[in-house]
C-alpha cells in the first residue's frame, strides 16, 4: 500500500510542477545538490545508473548538474509501478 501512495505523491508532483511552469512561476529545474538532498541515495543511484540524465551543466569552476524536476518524478512513479506490480 505504500508503494501506491509514493506513486500518487510523485503524479500530484508532476502535475503541479507541470502547472508551475506553464504559468511561468518556475523552471521546474533542480540542481544535482538540491536533488541529493531531497532524493538521497535513490537519485544517486539513478544518475549514476543512467536513468536520470541532467538537462544542462552549467559552466564555471564546478559545472553544476541541472534536472528536470518531471523527469525526476516520472522516473519514480515507474519504478514504483513496476514494483507493485510484481
């Protein structure tokens, strides 16, 4: 049951970064730091395994990662799907 609830929490995500940026509040853009913050080991894993790719790198000293906060999400809820399925 909680594998349901992950999923319903990242579409209701989805959907209000979707809007945010629509009405042009946000981006809906995080950075790698950021997203290691929120995500954790999990997002590490993702990238590193390459099914969350960054949408630009930034140019400077370090060249910070920028993702898509949707693709983030979208990545989630199939995870979670194909979880609950099994």
């Amino acid at each position: 049951m909680r594998a349901i609830e992950h999923i319903i929490e990242d579409a209701v995500r989805i959907g209000c970064v979707q809007t945010l940026e629509m009405l042009g509040v946000s981006a809906g853009e995080i950075s790698q730091r950021k997203a290691i913050e929120m995500y954790g080991k999990w997002f590490k894993d993702a990238v590193a395994d390459g099914r969350i790719l960054p949408i630009r790198i930034e140019d400077g000293k370090r060249g910070a990662k920028i993702f898509r906060i949707q693709d983030i999400c979208a990545v989630r809820v199939q995870e979670a799907a194909r979880a609950e399925l099994r």
